[in-house]
C-alpha cells in the first residue's frame, strides 16, 4: 500500500509537470538541429537520461541517508535502550549531520551531471593543485570538527556519569558538589576544545596562528583592565566553588538577601526567594556566605510560660514531647539527638522564657520546630499549662447617681414688706 501511494504521488505530480518538460526537450532538439549539431537527438537524449539517472540516485541516497540516521540515531523519547541520555545526546546531532549529508549528495549529483554530459570534473578535481588543497582543507577541517564533538560529548559522559556513580554509591554530597562545579567544567572544557580545533582549522586553510594568538594576548589584557569587575566576579565565584561555600539546593543568606540557591555560573549566583523570586547575584558582590543547610541544623526552641508553673514540671513535659517526636519514624530520621534544654532563660513582663534546641540533619531544623511547637501546644493545653498572653481589660466604673433637684415652690409674701420699693 505504501509503494502504491508512492508511485500514485509520482504519477500525479508527473502528470502536472510532463509536458513541460516534453516542450523543453522538444525545443533544445530544434536549436541542436538548427545548430547543426550532430546526432543532436541521442546527445540530448543522453543528456536527460544522465540529468534523471542522477536526480534518482540523489533521492535515493536522501531517502536511504534519513532512514540510516533514524536507526542510528532514533528518538530517545520512543527509543527503549539502556542509555537513553547517551541516545538523546546523539540525537541532538541528527540534524547537522542530516545537512551535511544532504549537502555531499547535492555535490555528488552535480558531479556525476557534469561527468556525464561529458564535462571530465573528477579530472580536475584530482589533478589541479588548488582543488586537491581545498578538497584536502575541507576534508580535514570536518574531521577536526568531528573530533572535537567527540571529545566534548566523552567529557560530558564521563562527568555526567561520575555524578550518577556517586549519587547511587550514597556519596550524595561529593555528587551535589560536582553537580555544582559542573557548569564551570564545561564552560572550561568547551572553550579548550574549540580553540584547540578553530586553531588547527585555520592551520589547515594556511593562516598562521602565531600572529592571532600574539593579538589574542593584547586584547585579552587590554580587556581584563577594561572589565575588572568580571575578573572579580569569576576569581571570586572560582575560589567561593573550590572552598565549597555553597551548593545548588543549598538555603543561603549573601548579600542581603535569602533563598534557595538553583544555578551556580562562572559569574553569578541565581538564587530563589522564598516569595518566589529569583535573584541574579554576582560573585564580587558576595562578601559573607551564611549556609544555613550544611552538615547540620539545630531547631531553636523558645517557650514562654506563666508565672505560676512549675518549671521542673514544663521542662518534663517538653522533654517527653522531644522524645516521643524522635520514636516515631519519619520524624526520627530528621532529628539527630534528643532535646536540649537550657532551663530557664529570662523573666519577661508576663511570662518565664523556657529554651533549648534539638539537633537535626541539615535543612530539616524548620520542619522540626514547626512540628515541636504544634504539640507543645496541644499538650499544655491538655495539662493546664499556661501559654501567657498580652490580654488587655478595660474596666470602666460607673459615676456615682446623682439625685434629681426638686425646685421649692415659693412662701407667702412678707406683709410687711409689702408697699417698699425693692
């Protein structure tokens, strides 16, 4: 069915276009003719049949070509293999040399148009002096540039791959250090590479690399004292790295500012606010690193009682909270000691200050004293202890009542008073 459909998509298209061609061959056999050219029919007929013989073996090397590259080449997606990084990462070159090959059968079937309409280009090709170098040049400029991807990809693998061995080996900190330096290895290993391949391409065209490599030195110091702050960036980012100050994942506090640390570059730091927000931070602006998620954590404990309880009594209590926390599994794996209480720390205006800590594994010291203090809570509210709290009373007394004044109704009138002038 398919090569049926193949073919029926031939016809049509041929059906379209055939009678262009049959005026075209028609009109070149008329100007052969009138140009007295001789057996003007069978060196036109050859010229097609040569033209068409060439355009089939074109197709069929495209058509053969792509469906080598699938097989070698397949999807990783669809592909069941026991590697599928190392099939996606070949994957990733299926199109460049997709392009080169087609370009090659595009040459090819030049080259076998003009040898067979009688042009000797194979000839010239191999016997003139400028071809047979520029043929040459090419030819080893592809394989420096094959050899370059292959070293480049094996450095990948290899690193790739020694993070795989020791996150699976449990050595989950020497994995995330690497994982860390990672970017800045290749950042390294790729600028080696393709300055090592660029120089031995322009060798091999005939530009003396000498001279470049001598300006290349005056333009890199003219640029390190143009751009001070980049070197600052990068040899303070380089020696941040080695001295492990951080790692991608770590909650660091730098610069003023606190997050999540999500890429480590050459030059910057890009770190993840807890609102969500990601902050670009260069090395040189880094001056105090605050790892807050290294080897270890302690879940800082603060409880505030009333004035009234027994201090040996509260300090029972949340011991046996701690304990009975640390028996049960998934907060046991997080907590490394039992708690440690400090006794009583200080006398605010309404309550006594209870401290301590309980030690935890890094990172985890939030989730502990989150989850500490809601049973603390639950558990003073069960035996009656008092949480103090600022609790404000307004009392107003009410004003004494104050009786009603009763006018006097008015005394008779003084007799003798009576005819005076007031």
């Amino acid at each position: 069915m398919r090569a049926h459909g193949i073919f029926a998509g031939f016809r049509q298209r041929l059906g379209g276009i055939w009678h262009y061609l049959a005026l075209f061959y028609v009109f070149a056999l008329w100007v052969a003719w009138a140009g007295g050219v001789h057996n003007a029919f069978v060196v036109l007929l050859r010229v097609v049949a040569v033209f068409v013989a060439a355009l089939l073996i074109g197709r069929l090397g495209w058509v053969g070509s792509a469906a080598l590259l699938e097989r070698a080449f397949p999807d990783p997606a669809g592909a069941r293999t026991r590697y599928p990084t190392l099939y996606a990462r070949a994957h990733a070159y299926n199109p460049m040399i997709r392009a080169f090959l087609r370009g090659m059968l595009g040459v090819l079937v030049v080259v076998l148009v003009l040898q067979g309409w009688g042009v000797d280009i194979s000839g010239w090709l191999l016997t003139n002096a400028i071809s047979r170098s520029l043929i040459g040049a090419l030819v080893s400029i592809v394989i420096t540039i094959a050899v370059a991807l292959i070293c480049w990809e094996a450095a990948n693998i290899l690193l790739e791959g020694r993070i795989k061995r020791l996150a699976a080996s449990g050595r989950a900190r020497q994995a995330s250090r690497l994982s860390t330096l990672l970017p800045m290895f290749r950042a390294s290993i790729g600028v080696s590479i393709s300055l090592v391949a660029g120089l031995i391409c322009l060798s091999k065209i005939g530009v003396n690399a000498a001279p470049l490599l001598a300006g290349a030195g005056v333009l890199g110091i003219a640029i390190g004292f143009g751009s001070q702050k980049l070197v600052q960036d990068i040899i303070t980012g380089l020696f941040l790295l080695l001295e492990d100050a951080m790692q991608v994942g770590d909650v660091v506090s730098l610069a003023g500012m606190t997050g999540t640390v999500e890429r480590l570059s050459i030059r910057t730091i890009r770190l993840r606010g807890g609102d969500g927000s990601v902050n670009i931070i260069p090395f040189s602006a880094v001056t105090t690193v605050t790892n807050m998620t290294r080897d270890f954590g302690y879940a800082q404990i603060s409880i505030n009682v009333g004035y009234k309880e027994d201090i040996d009594r509260v300090s029972a209590v949340l011991t046996e909270i701690a304990k009975t926390m640390r028996a049960e599994a998934a907060w046991g794996a997080m907590m490394r000691g039992d708690l440690q209480l400090f006794g009583l720390d200080a006398f605010t205006a309404n309550a006594l200050v209870v401290t301590g800590q309980i030690q935890t594994g890094p990172g985890q010291h939030w989730a502990v004293r989150r989850e500490f203090y809601r049973r603390v809570q639950r558990r003073f509210a069960e035996e009656g202890i008092e949480i103090p709290y600022n609790n404000q009373v307004f009392m107003i007394e009410p004003a004494p009542l104050l009786e009603p004044s009763v006018p006097h109704p008015p005394g008779p009138a003084d007799p003798s008073r009576a005819g005076r002038p007031g």
